[in-house]
C-alpha cells in the first residue's frame, strides 16, 4: 500500500488538481485509490449536507467509491482559515478530531491513497496543534505540491527545511504552474529543481503546465464555486509520475519487513 500526505507551499498552490491528478495516474495502473480531505473550509450547503468542491473532487476519483464523511470529515462553511471557521462556527477542531477518521481510511487498505492538507505546512489547528502534526501522527511520507509563482522558490525551500525538521520524508515534490504570465517561468523552475532534487535529494514527479479550465463535470452540479472551472484530473495525470512513490514505499515496507536470513 502506499499513502502519502499532501501539502503545498502555500494556498491556492494546487493541491487538489495534483492530488486528483495522482490519483487518477494511479487507476490507470488498475490500482484501487482513496482520498482524504481532513478538514475543508469554504463548504457549500448542499441538500446533502455541508459540501467541499476539493472533496468532491477527490471523491470522483476514489476506486471503489467512498462515502463523502469518510473523505471530509469536518466540513466547515466560512471561506477563512479552518481554526478561525471552526471558531466561529463552534466546531471542535483538533489532532484526535482528525486523526481517527484518517487512520478509518488508511485501514481500508487501498493500493494509493492521498490524503489532502488545507493551505500550506503549518495551517493552524487550534491554539497549540497545526495540520503538520496530522502527518506526523499518522507517519506519512509527504508530496510537496510547489505552486510555481513568484515567491515559490522561498516558499518550496522553507516547506522542505520544515517537513524534514518534524522528522517526515519527503517522497516527492511536483511543480504546478499557476500563473502563466511567469517571468523566467524556465529559469525558476530549474532552481526549484536545482534546490530540491540536485541538493535536496527529492524525486520530481512532474511539471504540471499552465492548462486551460474546463467545466468541471462532477456528481455535484449545486456546487457552484467559480474554480470548480478546472483541469480535469486526467489531463492533470498527463503530466505526472507516480512511480518514485511507489518504489519510495516498497523500499520502506522492506525496510519494516525484512526477508528471514541465516547468520552463522
């Protein structure tokens, strides 16, 4: 099984359209795939109930099918930071709230499974725990989703030094170009390469160009939110690799697990 957490470095940085896009890399190769997001801020009321447009995405590309509560288990309807939302909404919002759900889906024992930060690495849970602490608790190898804009270099670089300073591997980083009137677009993505894979030893799993939004065609038309105007996670899955993850987790299964030998 390999499982790994999602962070970017920043909001707005991609994480959803690299997170559907892994998986839907994943099906191709006939593997079975879940999604996690833990918590979500800016929900929608839906006759369903409070509703995510990232959840919902990541929903469309879970094999076999999940209930949304399984994904999304604390949904929260302000568009603002998800300590402040659960605030003012008085929705508990800590590690434990987090955690069981996330160790429910985990043990369902899908081939690959992602579950999804909010914002960046250190997006505040509460007065004294941060999203970061989710990852530690459930040990998870992180993908590094880096929104390629000007100010991303700082941003990878820091998220990375962070990452490794709470004692999480990093098993892979992905640059998502999100603004495409990038000055020397090319020339910052080679420092990003230069920093974190030539020094910083993590394996990039792709380029993800500027693309052009489509409708977004989900199982959820009262969702109404403008950036649901989306690339689907197919054309996404185009521009990834998600083979560095999956031999990232052999090595550490063998690792856990190592073959009975002989010592004289």
């Amino acid at each position: 099984m390999t499982a790994c957490f999602v962070t970017g470095t920043d909001t707005d940085a991609g994480k959803t359209f690299i997170t559907t896009g892994l998986m839907a890399a994943a099906r191709r190769r006939g593997l079975t795939a879940a999604g996690g997001k833990p918590v979500a801020s800016g929900c929608e009321r839906t006759p369903l109930g409070l509703r995510n447009a990232d959840a919902v995405a990541i929903q469309a590309q879970c094999q076999p099918a999940l209930d949304y509560d399984a994904i999304n288990p604390i949904a929260l309807e302000p568009a603002i930071a998800p300590h402040i939302a659960a605030r003012e909404t008085g929705v508990a919002l800590s590690l434990s709230s987090l955690e069981i759900p996330m160790r429910s889906l985990l043990a369902r024992g899908a081939d690959f499974t992602l579950i999804e930060g909010a914002g960046g690495w250190r997006v505040p849970l509460n007065d004294q725990e941060s999203l970061s602490d989710l990852a530690i608790a459930l040990a998870l190898p992180v993908v590094l989703v880096v929104g390629v804009r000007l100010g991303a270099i700082n941003h990878a670089r820091l998220t990375l030094e962070a990452i490794r300073h709470d004692g999480l591997t990093v098993a892979g980083w992905v640059a998502n170009v999100i603004d495409p009137e990038m000055p020397r677009c090319q020339q910052n993505l080679d420092s990003l390469t230069e920093w974190l894979s030539e020094q910083g030893g993590v394996p990039c799993l792709g380029t993800v160009p500027w693309l052009e939004k489509e409708p977004w065609l989900g199982k959820a038309p009262w969702l109404q939110a403008p950036w649901l105007q989306a690339p689907s996670a197919e054309r996404v899955a185009d521009f990834l690799d998600i083979e560095p993850l999956l031999i990232a987790t052999a090595a550490t299964a063998a690792d856990e697990n190592p073959k009975p030998g002989y010592t004289e």
